[in-house]
C-alpha cells in the first residue's frame, strides 16, 4: 500500500515540469537578445578616422563608387539573363522553398476597395537587394540546433543575401572579406534564408519586387520597438488601481499576483513589469496588394508590422497552409522560380489588386445632355 505521501509525490513526478510550455504562459526563454555578441560575430563598421582629403580627392572616390555600382548593376541584369537561358533550371512545385528579401519599413498609406472598405497597409523597400553566398546542404551548419527535426530526405540549404549598399571604407576589413568572392559591394545588412537546392541562386544576383506578384501571401518578421523597463500599465495594458480617498501610492501597480497556497513563489510568465520591446515577432499570411517597380516598394496588408519606420524587415513566403502557393483556391498560380528571371519594366506603373479601387481611374463620369 502507498500512503499519500508518496501517491502525491508519484503523481507531482508524472505531471509535466511547470517550465515546460504547457504550463509557462506565452514565455518564450529564447527569443531574448543577447547579453554579448557571440564568439563567431564579425564586426562590421569600424573607428573612422579623418583621412583629411581634398575636395578633388572626395569627387574621385564618389565616382568610383558609382562606377562600381553601376557594374554590379550590369551583372546581375547578366546574371538573369544567363539563369533565364538555362536549361537545367527546376521547374516549380509545391514542396520547394524559395528564398526571402530584406525590406525596409517606410510607412503606411490606407487603401479602398471597390465596395467601399477601407484597408491599412504597410509600404516596404526592397533595396538593393544580392544573392553574396550560397551554401549547400552537405556544407550547411545552422548556429544553433533548429527547433523542428531535420528532414534528411529534402535537406536545405543556405542563402546569404545583403541589402543596401554600403561604403566600403566605414567597413571592417574582416566584414568586407565576406563579399570578396561573391563581387558584390559589401552591404549593410546581411540575412540567411533557408532554401531547396533547386532555389539556389548564383552570387550576384539581384533580388527586386517581382520575386513577389500582387495577390501573393508572405511572412513579414520584424524586431519590435525597444522601449526599455516600462511598467504594467504600458507593458501588458493594466487597468491600475482606483484613484479614490485611501489609495496610496499603488495607482500603477499590479496589484496581488497571487503567490500564496501550495505555490508559495511566483509562476513563470506571469505579467510583471520588465523589459518591453526589442523581441522578434512574425506576421504571417499578409497579402500584397500593390507593387511598385520603379521603387520597388511593396503595399503589404496590415499596419502592425514590427519595427521602427525605416528599420529592417525580412519577407518570406508564407507557411500557413491555407495561403501558401499550391494551396487550393490560392491566387495567382505558382511563384516565379527560383525568382522573376526578367525584372518589371520600371515604367510599368503601379499594379494593383483587382478588388481594390484604382485611384487612376474615374469612379463618376458626366455626359453632355441631350437638350
């Protein structure tokens, strides 16, 4: 016979750890910065030191600069081309995974459909955006051990790409040495994508709006606001205390957490005052409604897009299996593969979703009387 002492203790030994994720309420221990960089971090500007040049001096250099970027300009349209007229390249299907593209956050503008409803929306810039290095399957080795198991029958590679071009003299010598081999200028922001090995891209290659087609749901991830140590009231919304004769000094407290009982502590998870912002967070299944060729500008559905105007933001295919490409009902067909191999014309003009109203055009036309 167990007594009860031992029936509880079996019992409490059966039951899953309060730290595991049944229990702890939304904490996500992983997704905090980190303390310090770790040990493989490249550095990436370095002191800038005044080198004193003359006027005539600074010009040169200015044109250099634009020289070269003019020919990485030449390259990737080579580059396109050549992928375009080969005939090796996979053909699409709906267990590939295609690369992303880093975007910059630049504002908001509201839309309206055709029946009146107005929509919020989200402009993000591609800019500037090359394939620097491709890593294959068998050479690929993430930097931590991914959360799902991997698939060894369709393993993944490893796309690096960078965004926005960069001085190279604001760079370290270490940073620039990333982009030698590949010919690209060294870029400011830099990101890995996980790819199929028949979405690989050769360096180079230049990575614009028609990589995505108006109608097409993506996957925006963003790092939030930092607003630093904030209370309960603006971290978790709190309503505080009354404000009433014998309130004192607790109108923006949290009030009882409920520590007493068996539990006698506090529970992980448990809304407190902290540290609010600066955390990774993904919109999923955003719709793109608009696009601009000229500027390479994206009107993506939502208006809660994390970040700051004019941060960094990461665009990928969406996951959810109700919107992704291949899905049944899903507009417009397959995804140009392994990316749009002949760029939009950049007179082209603006395309638009078919279900909203196109400000171009009239809505109301007047015709002369018969009188």
């Amino acid at each position: 016979m167990f007594s009860s002492t031992s029936v509880s203790t079996l019992l409490r030994s059966l039951l899953p750890s309060p730290w595991s994720s049944t229990i702890v309420r939304s904490k996500n221990y992983l997704n905090r910065p980190r303390l310090r960089n770790p040990v493989w971090f490249v550095k990436k500007t370095r002191t800038l030191h005044d080198e004193q040049f003359t006027v005539d001096n600074t010009a040169f250099l200015k044109e250099v600069k634009l020289e070269t970027i003019q020919a990485a300009a030449q390259r990737n349209q080579s580059n396109l081309l050549q992928l375009a007229n080969n005939d090796q390249v996979a053909q699409w299907s709906p267990g590939l995974k295609r690369t992303g593209v880093i975007a910059k956050k630049i504002g908001q503008y509201p839309m309206w459909t055709k029946n009146g409803q107005k929509i919020r929306t989200t402009l993000l810039q591609i800019i500037d955006n090359e394939v620097v290095k491709y890593i294959p399957p068998e050479e690929y080795r993430p930097s931590q051990e991914p959360r799902q198991r991997r698939n060894w029958r369709r393993p993944y590679g490893c796309l690096l790409v960078g965004a926005e071009h960069g001085d190279p003299s604001l760079f370290t010598k270490e940073y620039a040495g990333l982009f030698q081999n590949s010919g690209v200028l060294p870029k400011k922001h830099l990101c890995r994508f996980i790819i199929s090995p028949e979405a690989a891209l050769s360096p180079g290659t230049a990575l614009t709006v028609g990589h995505f087609r108006v109608g097409d749901y993506v996957d925006v991830r963003g790092l939030t606001v930092d607003r630093g140590f904030q209370g309960v009231v603006k971290r978790h919304g709190f309503k505080g205390m009354p404000k009433s004769h014998g309130v004192t000094k607790t109108h923006r407290r949290p009030g009882n957490i409920g520590a007493g009982g068996n539990k006698a502590r506090v529970w992980p998870g448990t809304k407190m005052p902290g540290h609010m912002g600066n955390r990774w967070r993904v919109l999923r299944g955003l719709q793109i409604l608009r696009i601009n060729a000229q500027h390479n500008v994206l009107w993506v559905m939502g208006s809660n897009i994390a970040g700051n105007t004019n941060g960094i933001v990461y665009i990928y295919d969406t996951v959810l299996p109700l919107r992704k490409h291949g899905a049944k009902g899903v507009r417009p067909g397959p995804p140009p593969f392994p990316t749009a191999l002949e760029p939009l014309p950049a007179d082209a003009g603006d395309v638009w979703l078919e279900d909203l109203h196109d400000f171009r055009s009239l809505s109301i036309t007047y015709s002369a009387s018969n009188e």
